[in-house]
C-alpha cells in the first residue's frame, strides 16, 4: 500500500507514532523515525530495520525551526526524497504543568503546547514542502483530537492547539492543492499510550478516571495505536487519493452521542 514511499514521522519514538512507523514498513515505507528522544527514535528505528524495514531516525524538537530545517534535510539525503509528512509529535497541558484552569496553567506552558502541537506541523510542512513538490504521491498527515470538536476539562491549550491543528489541515489542503499534495487529519480520542496512562497515574484516582474515559466510547474500551495507525497508512497511501482536506475521527464513537456509560 506504501510500497516505494518515504514517510517522516514525527514524534515517532513512542505511542501512536511508534505504531505507524512499524505498520508503515509493513506496507513497503521507508520510514524516517524522529523524537525529541534520540534514544527513542534510534530504538524504534533499529525495531524496524530488525522487522526487515528501512528506517532511520533523527533527534527533533518540532518548536525548533533549525531541528525541522536538519530533519527534512537528512530525510532527503538518505532516501532520495519526501512523500509523506506525519506531523504525530505532540503534548498535553498535563504532560507539563498541574491539572488546572486557565488561572493556574504557566504561561510558558501554554506556549509549548501551542509551540509544538499547532507551530510544529506548520514548521514541519514549511520545511518540507521543498521536497514533497518532487513527490508524484505527496500528503501531509496531521494528528488532531476530539477535542478539537468538544471541551474537556483542564486541556484548555491542548484543545485550542488541536481544534487549530483541524482548521490548519483544511488550510494547508487549499494551499497545496495546486501542487497534487494532499493535506488530511485524523482525530483520536482517549489512545492506550504512555501520554494517556500517566495522565491516569497523575489523576487522584487513575483506576476510576480510565473507567470514566473509555465510559464514553460507545466502544467500550480505550483505542489501540494500532488501529490508529491503519487510518493514518490509509491516508498517506494512494488508496485515499479523492479524500482532501478531511480530518476523520476514530474515536471509538465517542462524538457520536457525548455520553456516559455506568462506571462502577
């Protein structure tokens, strides 16, 4: 399906990122592993080479403009080119500051998130466009949330960063259209990640709050990166070349009702 393609993976040492780089081999991608982590993204490229994939990796903060510049750059050198940006790095207000409202979140808290989760794809999508114009089978893929559709508590910059991440997409689709690059989201809700499980850790009661969160997929359960990473091989594959300017929700169904199931 990504037979001959070349993908840059963002905050790929980890999670759903991780995920797609090893599905993405799968399907025929060379992949370009890169983290904030070093050690995670040579890890997760070195997994890959062992699974008989092409991977290499690249240390990257997607809020450095000169570590973006170096990424794209060393992409194009070791594989020829770029075909497929996935901008997956991200954060939470969670990740970085105590659970509170907009009177307590730090300033500078804020500007990391918006800096990495909404600044980074368009940095990320600047510095590579140089090489996705050369592409016959171009597509960037951003990474946004349900909660670029409804509020939750206490992530007020994640969800105005994803909420401006859905709205960029669109953007960027218009944008990019005259060059033949495509330009899709996907919007995750509540993914078995190492993100997800220490947000439960850090909650006063980690049990209770995972039951409440997979209490509101009509899927009963938490996602699996894996099948995040299905959507996101789809979008960067030919097989979705009619779909544009999209941001699909896999969601376990969450938005479908904004409900709650009965947790004990």
């Amino acid at each position: 399906m990504l037979s001959g393609l070349t993908m840059v993976i963002t905050g790929g040492g980890s999670g759903m990122g991780e995920s797609v780089a090893h599905l993405a081999s799968a399907y025929g991608a060379k992949v370009m592993v890169s983290d904030i982590s070093e050690e995670s993204a040579a890890k997760v490229a070195q997994d890959v080479r062992d699974g008989g994939g092409e991977a290499t990796h690249n240390r990257c903060d997607v809020s450095n403009p000169d570590d973006i510049e170096a990424l794209m750059d060393q992409t194009a050198k070791v594989f020829g080119g770029i075909d497929v940006l996935l901008n997956n790095a991200g954060i939470a207000d969670t990740s970085i500051a105590p659970v509170g409202g907009i009177d307590e979140l730090p300033i500078e808290a804020w500007d990391r998130v918006i800096n990495i989760n909404l600044r980074g794809p368009w940095l990320c999508t600047r510095f590579a466009l140089q090489y996705l114009k050369k592409s016959a089978s171009a597509s960037v893929i951003n990474v946004a949330s349900v909660g670029a559709f409804a509020a939750f508590p206490n992530v007020v910059a994640y969800g105005a960063s994803k909420g401006g991440v859905a709205q960029l997409t669109r953007n960027l689709a218009l944008e990019l259209s005259p060059f033949g690059i495509r330009v899709n989201a996907y919007a995750p809700a509540t993914i078995e990640t190492a993100m997800a499980l220490e947000f439960f850790e850090g909650s006063e009661d980690g049990r209770r709050t995972r039951a409440v969160m997979e209490a509101t997929h009509l899927v009963p359960r938490l996602g699996k990166p894996e099948e995040v990473a299905e959507v996101a091989c789809f979008l960067a594959s030919p097989k979705s070349s009619f779909v544009n300017g999209a941001v699909w929700l896999v969601d376990g169904g969450q938005l479908a009702w904004r409900g709650q199931r009965a947790t004990d």
